[in-house]
C-alpha cells in the first residue's frame, strides 16, 4: 500500500488485517487507496501467449468467425468442421495454456470487496 486518502485528506492511521484496512475512527467519506501489484516486468512468454490470442481474435473479427489453424475434418455437403482442438477457435486460453499458467503462477484466486 503506498497511500490511503478519505475524500482526497491522506490517512496515515489505519492497518492492515486479514488483508483489510483497519482503522479505529472508521471510513467516513470516499477511501481511496493506491498500491502496486503484479510483476515489476511482464515475462516474455506473457506477453507472447496475449499476442497470440489477439492474433487469433483480429483474424476471427476480420473473418466474421474464430479461425483455427487445425482443421481436423471438414465436410461440404450439409458444411461441417471439426478442429483438432476445440478450444482452438476460440478466445479461451486451451487446456494445455491453462495447465502452464497454473504450474507457473499457482492456481489461487484473490479478491478485493467493497464495503
């Protein structure tokens, strides 16, 4: 946390609990709170995996459909298409994606509540 504010006045007299702000008088007035979180750089791979699903959601918006580059069978009569992988044609990260990024990051989710 690198600044707390009630309605734009600093506030130096509160803590930190269970990952809440503590403060004996209380929050009277808007809280406005400013801290840093994440990486300090975001990793290569990151940033290649979010290219990439842009990449695959420009070529879908441009084609007025997801594209996937793995057709597994395609059929004219009656159209039909079948992809190797699924999830391939669309936005959502692919189950082999989604098992990389929990082996690297962990699987943990966090949450910020408004009171």
């Amino acid at each position: 946390m690198s600044a707390v504010a009630i309605d734009g006045d600093p506030v130096q007299d509160y803590t930190l609990r269970s990952g809440a702000l503590v403060r004996d008088a209380g929050w009277h007035g808007a809280v406005e709170v400013t801290f840093t979180h994440g990486l300090p750089t975001v990793p290569a791979d990151i940033v290649d995996l979010v290219c990439r699903l842009t990449i695959l959601a420009l070529d879908g918006y441009r084609s007025g459909a997801p594209v996937s580059r793995s057709v597994a069978s395609e059929r004219i009569g009656d159209y039909s298409v079948t992809y190797a992988d699924p999830e391939a044609a669309t936005m959502a990260l692919t189950s082999v994606q989604r098992a990389r990024l929990a082996a690297r990051f962990g699987s943990s989710v966090a949450t910020a509540v408004a009171r």
